[in-house]
C-alpha cells in the first residue's frame, strides 16, 4: 500500500508536494516516508494518472523507471520488462496487487500477464511501483516489478464524481463514483464504468467494449481498521498483432474487420469444426474479491492481515500473421487470382496476401490468497514475522495456428481458390491443447529492521518458500495425457539494506537482494523434457542497487543505480521449438525528479539507462536482450492558470526511446522513436470540468516489436496512432 500526504493540484496546498508516505515494500505495511525509504518506488496519484491518460493498465506502467512497457496490443496482453531482466514477451517480472494483495500468484502465464486483469477507473486513489529491493520476500516474492493499486475509501462528507468520454475514435464511455458514510465510523465507496469504441485503429464495429463495478467498505475500528472490497469486470478489446511492412500499411491498420471477425476453425483429431468470433480479442470477464485487517495490539505490537479472491475468464481470439507477405498469384490454385471468402470479390494475382492463424485460446482461472503478518515496533527496531500462502489454478484449450491466406489490407477477408485455405487442413501447424494445473505456495517471511544511529539505519528480510505444481496437458485433444508434472520444490530469498540520511530530506541507500521466479504452469510444457531431466527450472535472480533521494520544497530527485543478474532463464520460440536457456545481466540508473515553483509552473523527469548483456548461451552470448531499449526519457511539464475566474492546466509529455533488437539474435534492429501528448483541463468553481488530451501528437508510426515467432519477416507492432479524447465530469462534495 502507499498513499500521500498531499498531492499536486490547482487550488490546493503546494508546500508538502513531496511529503510523501510508502508502505509498499515493507513486510508489515507500516507507513515511512518515502525519502527515508531503502528502495526504488514511483506514487503516482489520481491526477498524475488522468494526466498520463493510459489507454489500459500496461500503459501507465511507462511513467516508471527502470519499466519498458509495450501496450501496443490493446487494452490486455500488454509486454512489460524491468531493469534489463530478460524476457520475450508478457510480463514474466510484474506483479499487480489490489490493495496490497497479488491479483493472481503467478506474474505470467502463456496469453495472459497480471495487467490484463485489471482496468484503471475513477475508483483508484493511487498507485506505487516497487523496482527489485525487497521485492524478493515480501507479497508474492517476484523479484522484479511489484505495481499497487488503492482503491478510494469514504469519509464523513458525501462526495461523488460523473464523467462522460468521447474520442475521435467513437469511444463512449461514463464513469461515476460517490463515496460517504453509512453509519458512525462505517464508509462505503462505489464506482465504476461503462464504454464501447470502434477501436483506436478502427475495426468498423465495437472491437472495444466493457463495464466494471467496484464497492469498497471501510469500518474503522478504536484500535485499527477493517476493509472490504469487491471489484467485478467483463471487458475486453481486440487484439493488435504484428501487420506487415509493406506500402498501405500504417499505424492505423487493423487486421480485425467486418468481414473477417467470423471464423470457423478445425481442431482435434477428427477435425471438429467451431466458429468464434474473433473481434472479442483479449479480456477480462471476472471478479476481484478481498479485504485487510488491521488491528494495533498495544505495546508496539500491530496485526495485519490481507485477502484476496480472483476468478474468471481471460480468453484470447486473435489473428496472427504468420511468415512474410507474398503476391496472390504465388499460392492462388490458377495461378492468377482468388476470390473474396465473404463478398465474392475477384482479387488480381498481384493483390498482396498473408498466412493468418485464427488463433483461439480459452483460459479460465482462479485463485485465493492471504498474507498476514505480525509486527513488532519500539524506537529502536521494527520486527516482523509473516505468512503468505496461494492457491491458484488455470484451465486451458487452446486451439493455434489454423493458418489461411487473407487480403493485406485493414480487416482484409479470408481467401477461397487457394488449396491450404479451402481443404481440411491448414497452410501451417495447428497446436492444439488442454490444460489443466494447480498450484500451492506457502511462505514464511521475516523482517527485522534497526536504528543503528539517529542517522544510519540497517534492515534485513528473508524469506522461504514452498512452490507446488500438479499439471496435466492434454497435447492434441485426443484425450491423450502427454505431458504430467508434480513438483515440489522450495527456495529462500533474502535481502538486506542500509540507509543513511544526511539531513531530514537527503539520503543515501544501499541494497543486496537475492530471489527467484518459480517455474509454473508454462514453465513445465515448454521445458517438459529439462523438467524430466531434473532440472528445478528456478530462475535464480540477484540485485544490488544504490540510491540517491532529496526531496524539498519545490523539487525532488531520486536516482538509483542497479546491477541485475537472472540465470536459468529459458526462450522457447513457439511450441516444439529449441529452447534457448541463458544468464543475463544488465546495470544501469534510473532518475525520477521533479520540480515545481509558485508561478503553477512544474516538470517531472523520469528515465532509465541500461546495459543488458547475455552473459552465457548456446547461439547469443554477448548480445543484448531483446526488446529493450539502452536509454529512454519522459518528460512532462505542467502550468496551472487562471482563465477568466477557471482554474486551468495545460500539460505535455515528451516520450524519447533509444534502438531496440527484436530478438537476442540482434540480428532486426527496432529504431528508436519519440512522441509527444498534449493535455488541457478547465475547471469551474461549481465542480464542472473539461478535459482534452491528445497522444501521439506528431502520428510516429514507431514499433514496439518485430514479429516474435519469425524474426526475420517483415512484421512489426505499431505505437498506436495520434487519438484525441474530449470529457466532462461534475465533481460534488
């Protein structure tokens, strides 16, 4: 959890701006202030957040440093690295908590990383993000991002907020919340949203579309607090592939369409015929559940404990290119033309075609956590014993591949007179599977943290962890069990830290930390046969990092230098292909400053460079990780001002991305890029307000990614494209 002590805004008090407090990384939640902290962790608040204005959760994971985000696929299925750890895709290093509890245990599982179950709305108060440090023992011990979402909690006053949205791109969306009092110390906050869009790249329907419900009840209590809270969401968006690099094709372009949304694909040993709609692309149709205890037993002695429940349904429905663009005539039975799948269109030989796999992946999922923790604190020493323990499980039925040849152009049909599209099997493999696994983690956490001096200060944790799989694969829908795992294995993180603070508001940290990301579900198909080998398939992972914070009146600078190094880590390029198992390492420095003055004039500057080296592989040692850039900037300056009695605010962030490989072959460079957003917002003294924001000013048509399962087609993932949104909203209080 984390909250701040004031905020930045127009007509309120500017003289504590960076008194802020942090209880994110701390093995009791026990509040500090977040210069005296002996880690790296970015607050931003409800206002910070409109102000970035995140087209989905992954997006709002770029104002941290030390993150490379790509939310280039849409409102789910976003790509998030941190601080140079390896990895191919997903989030395989980030954890999402819902006030202070793990969404879901596992950080990544094939087609679904934590941001796709969670939707940003006018119910969040604020969020953390929690780099390396003590990441290793506390929640759910992944050592690389821990972000941290707080929900807004009632008062004594009857507060509320409705808010209409539109765009440019058809988007109609309406936000409300109201929070207040029930009873004597008893307070309520609900909210929510509903909307629909065509599509940042517009598929010619409501490609986006979706509502969520949030109730959170606080009771206050003459010695603590409890808390519940239920968060329930079916939304969803389409999925935005790698498109090919060919003239026509831009930013803009969507493979979804009209007319080829509607799919019948084959599957199984008999070839079973199943229609999807396609156009659902990635979602979230489920809930969040969960509360906390907080209870302070006198003399030193607090309780907490936090609770969650999740459960639903991620399913993905995709169309994803596969190889390199090639003219009609090429695959075309006649050697000459085809003919439109849905509109009978005859298409010339030299009409641009591409293999696209309907790809369908259903994923229901489920999971219960607790973690409580018992602390004791005096003027010299804070100790804390805790236990957190998970059970979670995921069921899959996959059905990829099922290639077929499609018209290169903005929801382009489906092909008929070309033998692979029209007979029983398809131009490609198909793997089809069903899955089902269940996991079991318990761990047992201790913190002990000592005032040396009134200056320097010393803590230390560890942690040891119990990580059970069973999981079953069925490899084909035959009803053939091919692949079977029971795994039992443990391991121990630690970390330990010193900091020293020269003055009230200047100080210096230092930290080791040593953890791991334990293999699930995933983890045993693609690497079935190390697994059988006897390898544990533990990602071992250490961190040292430096830190500089001064944090005054009207400016702040944190800047922490870090070393990272992940062995055990594993690359499988699809299913059935090589596995790559390599060390890497990485340093580098992130800065996170801001400055403001009385004039309403502000600028916050957050970036990060980095080295990442493969320090040991069969085929890649000695290149750089891929997808990673070495450097990236944000810069966003802010004005506050008067406009006939309004209060008013312009604002602007200019993003600056360094090149990137596409692969750990280095061999398919991704240009560096930069992009600029614009933002305005009047507000009246009645409580009516009045939002612009425009993204990607300029239309850079940059990419994020190449294609990652053949990297040398001429296939990429696009930025999304300029987008402008207009809203209003009335605030009462």
């Amino acid at each position: 959890m984390s909250q701040e002590v004031s905020e930045p805004d127009s007509g309120k008090e500017k003289q504590d701006f960076f008194e802020q407090i942090v209880v994110t990384g701390t093995a009791s939640g026990t509040a500090v202030r977040k210069v005296d902290s002996s880690y790296a962790t970015t607050s931003l608040n409800a206002d910070m957040i409109k102000k970035l204005a995140p087209k989905s959760t992954a997006d709002l994971f770029k104002a941290i440093p030390g993150v490379w985000a790509e939310s280039s696929g849409g409102v789910g299925g976003a790509n998030v690295f941190v601080r140079g750890f390896p990895g191919s895709g997903d989030a395989p290093f980030l954890t999402v908590q819902l006030q202070g509890v793990p969404i879901y245990h596992p950080p990544t599982l094939s087609f679904l990383e934590n941001s796709t179950l969670f939707r940003v709305d006018e119910t969040i108060s604020f969020m953390d993000g929690l780099r390396g440090g003590p990441n290793s023992v506390v929640s759910n011990g992944q050592p690389g991002l821990t972000t941290n979402f707080i929900l807004k909690e009632g008062g004594e006053a009857t507060e509320g907020l409705i808010k209409y949205t539109t765009s440019d791109y058809d988007l109609q969306r309406l936000d409300a919340v109201l929070s207040g009092a029930i009873a004597e110390d008893l307070y309520y906050m609900v909210g929510g949203y509903v909307q629909q869009s065509s599509g940042i790249r517009d598929a010619g329907f409501n490609s986006e579309k979706g509502q969520q419900f949030t109730i959170n009840i606080t009771k206050e209590l003459d010695n603590g607090k409890l808390n519940f809270y239920t968060r329930v969401t079916d939304d969803h968006g389409a999925w935005y592939l790698p498109t090919p690099l060919v003239e026509g094709v831009d930013n803009n372009y969507a493979q979804i369409g009209t007319l080829n949304r509607q799919a019948s694909i084959q599957y199984g040993p008999n070839g079973t015929t199943q229609a999807f709609d396609f156009g659902d692309g990635r979602g979230w149709d489920g809930s969040i559940s969960g509360g906390s205890i907080n209870l302070e037993l006198g003399n030193g002695w607090t309780f907490v404990d936090r609770f969650s429940y999740t459960s639903g349904d991620a399913d993905t429905f995709g169309l994803v290119p596969n190889l390199s663009p090639v003219a009609l005539s090429t695959v075309a039975d006649n050697g000459s033309s085809a003919f439109g799948a849905v509109t009978g269109t005859e298409y010339s030989g030299d009409t641009l075609v591409q293999q696209v796999g309907r790809w369908v992946v259903l994923k229901e999922i489920e999971a219960f956590t607790n973690d409580l923790a018992l602390t004791k604190k005096s003027d010299k020493y804070q100790a804390t014993i805790g236990l957190y323990a998970t059970d979670y499980s995921a069921e899959d039925w996959w059905s990829i591949g099922n290639q077929s040849y499609h018209v290169i152009q903005s929801g382009g049909e489906n092909l008929t007179g070309i033998a692979c599209n029209d007979s029983a099997d398809s131009c490609d493999f198909n793997y089809d599977i069903n899955s089902v696994g269940d996991g079991k983690t318990t761990a047992l956490y201790a913190a002990f943290e000592y005032q040396l001096t009134e200056q320097l200060r010393a803590d230390i944790g560890i942690r040891n962890e119990d990580h059970e799989v069973e999981y079953t694969v069925d490899e084909g829908l035959d009803g053939v069990i091919t692949k079977a795992v029971q795994y039992d294995e443990s391991d121990t993180a630690w970390t330990v830290g010193l900091n020293y603070q020269f003055q009230r508001d200047m100080g210096v940290f230092f930290r080791a930390s040593e953890g791991s990301k334990m293999p699930f579900f995933d983890d045993f198909r693609d690497n079935f046969d190390a697994y059988t080998g006897g390898d544990d398939l533990i990602k071992d992972v250490t961190q040292y990092e430096v830190g500089f914070k001064l944090a005054r009146s009207n400016f702040n600078l944190y800047t922490t230098g870090f070393f990272t190094e992940v062995k055990g880590d594993t690359f499988v390029r699809r299913p059935g292909a090589p596995v790559e198992k390599l060390t890497n390492e990485a340093y580098g420095v992130e800065i996170d400053g801001a400055y403001f003055n009385d004039s309403g004039f502000s600028v916050s500057v957050n970036a990060t460079i980095q080295e990442t080296e493969i320090t040991e592989s069969a085929t890649n040692e000695g290149n750089e990780a891929m997808r990673q850039p070495g450097w990236q900037v944000r810069v966003t300056p802010s004005y506050d001002f008067e406009l006939s009695g309004l209060e008013a605010n312009v604002y602007g962030t200019l993003i600056a991305v360094d090149d990137r490989y596409s692969s750990n072959e280095n061999n398919v460079v991704l240009e560096g890029y930069e992009q600029v957003n614009l933002g305005m917002f009047v507000r009246t003294e009645s409580g009516l307000k009045f939002e612009f924001a425009v993204n990607n000013l300029t239309d850079e048509d940059a990419l994020t990614e190449g294609d990652p399962r053949n990297p040398q087609a001429p296939n990429g993932r696009f930025i999304m494209p300029r987008n402008a949104t207009f809203s209003v909203s009335y605030e009462f209080y």
